[in-house]
C-alpha cells in the first residue's frame, strides 16, 4: 500500500498502542527552614487606657466605621463598572461575586467552545459513531531479500458508512494496492470489503460490504462553511476505533500537495478544509463534521513535523467527496478537468535570479501537444498570474482554478509572456486517460 509521508502526509498508518509517562510536581523541601523566634508581646500604653475623653474616641471609632461602610458600599461597585444603587437595590446579587465577572460570562456564552457551548460534542458523537468504520488492510510490496522477494504490510484506516446498503467512503491511499480489506463496524461486526472504484486524483474511494440496515451518515454542505465552526472528528487514529476530537475549521480553500512513501509528489489535493481538531495516522478516510451532526469532510491529511497531530489537518469537501462516490458507484468516469500544462511556482529569489517580471506566479515549465492550453497559444516560459480574474500565485493555485472549471467551460488566463502581459480564454477539456499518474506541478 502506497503511504503519504511528510512534509504534509495522510494519517493512514495506524501505529502500536502507547502508554504516557506522568510526572509529578515538587512538594515540600525536605530538611524545615530558619523558624524566627516568635516577638515579645507589645506593651500597651496606659496612657491611652487611662486618659479621660474616652467617649469622644468611641463616636470617632463609630463616626470612621460608618464613613468607611460608605466608602464600600458606593465607591467600590463604581469602580468595577456597576451603579452603587444597583448595588443597593440586589440587583447583582446573582451575577457573580464580582460584576467584572458576570461580565464575562454574558460574552463567553456568545462563543463556541470545542466542548460545550452552543452545541455538545457529546450529542454529536452519539449520533455519528455508529456510521464511523475501520478499515484494515493488508497488501504486498517488494523485497530485496531473495529469499523473501514480498513482504506482506498491515495497515489501518477508517471510512464513513455512506449508504444503508453497504457503501463506504474513505481515502484511495487506504486501500491502495491493497489485497485484503476488512471493515469493523461500531458494533464490533468484522467483514471483509471489496473496491468499487477509486480516484487517487481526488484521494476518494468507495469499499463495499455485504450488509444493509446500516446507519449512513447524513451529508451536510461544504459549501456553507465558515472558519471557527466547531467540527469533529471521528476514526481510527493509531489504531485506537471510534476516537473523537473536536476543533474548528482553522481555514478553507487550502491546496495541499500531497505526498507519496517516496518523497515525490503525485497529486495536489484542492479547496481542502483545515481544521485543529486532532488528526493522527489512521484517521484518513473518517468523518468531519458539523455541529448538526452533518458529514462535511473526509479526513486526509495532515501537516506534522513529529509525524502526529499538530494541529494541522485537512479534509477533502463532502460535496467533492460525494460527487466522487456517485461517479464510482454507478460505474462512470471522475470527472478531471483538464488543460494541458506543468509547472512550478516562482519565489522572489527565482524571479531576482532569472530577471522575471513578477515574483508569483505559475512558471509554465511545459505544455502538452494538443492541449487546450497550446491551442489557446501558451508556451513553456509563460509565467501565469490570473485566473478567472482570482490571483494566481502558485502553481497549485492553477490547479485549483482549472479544477473549478467545468469541462467545456471556459477560463480566462492572465500571463506574461516577457515582460508583456496578455489574457486568453481556454476551453478546459475532459483529461485524457493515457496521462497515467498525475505529475507534480500538473494541471490535469
């Protein structure tokens, strides 16, 4: 099985359970401290015990003791932002001890927690595990070892039950070259499951089980997300079935390249939801979802230098996941838009270098013959830098442009061919099946 790895990599492998050490903290230093020796008691005056006036002193002592119960009573709530006659009518009682505090927790309950809040992660975890599956696969790789020339590989991952009837969604770098899959069900009901079709362009496949009356999960839109929703996460991380996490959704529209157990890029995954809700190895192909307990991702990715979570995950759109999935399930071909060119993206050390008129943008490195890109005139050396009017600082961000464009529709190109800038419409085409495996800084 073909394995993502970092610098942004899937979390498909599961991994050996592991304990946690624990600490504790420091207590009393041993050995006791210097103890001062206690003071004498201070010697009262007589004075003042003896002298006459005795009761001047006590309507002065009562006269302070009134004037500074004023003081309290008006001056303190004053100072923390409260009408002292609020104060005196009780109506802050129930607001706190202290008004500043009562303050924040009207604001607080405008805010949505991970846990709690205006939705409960427990309700939302309730209603999706059940649809959440393991998926543990097997498969067989080559060996240097004459005597042994395969090796069998076990891995582990998660899908998302899709349809009653046995359906299920999960990543392509799953199941890919797999020999063996079989899914556990929540219930603890192991079967084995076969590939219905794949798409490694769009990292989506879909696995079927011999079983109905299954609890699909419902799907949401992604399109309607915004950054700083809750959402959750449920899989299989490390091997550990049916773990929940939840986050937010940190950023939308991310173009990630993803990358194979080789180091070398195969494909750039587009319009990718971000989320810091924890992702681990084995999550790939498990559920994100919304506060309504919707399906608005399938867990893919993720950014780690430690090669666990840090925070940095990302899930392919329910809408692309489930465009996917129908196409396979009825037997049709994914649709991959298509134009024609490879590339690389420029930095301002390259432009400075090679004297370039722009310091972003997409670096034509060549176009294919007969493309629509060389039908519409562009040449390796163009540099471009629109794309239907959006700003193209990257190759990826071509390719997420190409990718929006329905086949048969037009998008409009801003390029520099020197230091000329010009625009051109090009009619993205369906990509042509001889193409094989993407290449890196492909558009289709």
């Amino acid at each position: 099985m073909d394995e993502y790895q970092p610098t942004v990599r899937p979390p498909e492998q599961g991994g050996q359970q592991q304990g946690t050490q624990g600490y504790y903290g420091g207590g009393t230093p041993p050995g006791g401290g210097y103890t001062p020796p206690t003071p004498p008691p201070t010697k009262r005056s007589r004075r003042a015990r003896s002298s006459g006036g005795g009761g001047k002193a006590f309507l002065k002592l009562v006269a302070a003791g009134i004037v500074g119960a004023l003081i309290v009573l008006l001056v303190m709530p004053a100072v923390f932002g409260v009408n002292p006659w609020d104060v005196v009518r009780g109506k802050v009682r129930n607001q706190g001890t202290l008004p500043i505090q009562a303050n924040s927790a009207k604001q607080v309950n405008n805010v949505v927690s991970t846990t709690q809040g205006a939705t409960d992660v427990s309700s939302i975890a309730k209603n999706v595990t059940p649809s959440i599956v393991n998926v543990g696969v097997k498969s067989q790789s080559q060996s240097s070892n004459p005597f042994y020339p395969t090796q069998q590989q076990e891995g582990t991952g998660s899908g998302v039950i899709y349809s009653a009837d046995g359906y299920i969604i999960t990543n392509n770098h799953v199941v890919e070259g797999a020999t063996d899959i079989t899914v556990t069900l929540a219930s603890g009901t192991e079967m084995k499951a076969k590939v219905i079709g794949t798409d490694p362009e769009n990292d989506i496949a879909v696995i079927k089980i011999d079983k109905t009356g299954l609890p699909a999960l419902p799907a949401g839109n992604s399109d309607n997300l915004v950054v700083g929703e809750l959402v959750v996460a449920v899989g299989s991380p490390l091997g550990f079935e049916q773990t929940v996490t939840a986050g937010i959704i940190s950023a939308l529209h991310r173009n990630v390249a993803a990358d194979s157990q080789n180091g070398q890029a195969t494909s750039v995954l587009t319009d990718l939801i971000q989320t810091d809700a924890p992702i681990n190895p084995g999550n790939s192909g498990g559920a994100l979802c919304d506060g309504n307990s919707k399906l608005i991702g399938i867990n893919a990715l993720i950014a780690s230098q430690s090669g666990g979570s840090e925070g940095i995950g990302f899930a392919i759109p329910v809408d692309t996941a489930k465009a996917v999935a129908d196409a396979l399930i009825a037997g049709k071909s994914v649709s991959h838009p298509y134009i024609g060119v490879q590339g690389q993206s420029i930095s301002s050390d390259i432009a400075t270098q090679y004297n370039l008129p722009v310091t972003e943008g997409a670096y034509i490195t060549n176009v294919v013959t007969g493309s629509p890109a060389q039908k519409a005139g562009l040449k390796t050396g163009d540099i471009i830098v629109a794309a239907n009017g959006q700003p193209v600082k990257t190759i990826d961000d071509l390719i997420a442009a190409v990718r929006k464009t329905p086949v048969g529709g037009q998008i409009a190109v801003t390029y520099y061919e020197g230091n000329s800038k010009k625009t051109v419409n090009v009619t993205v085409q369906e990509e042509p099946k001889n193409l094989g495996e993407a290449t890196p800084g492909s558009t289709g």
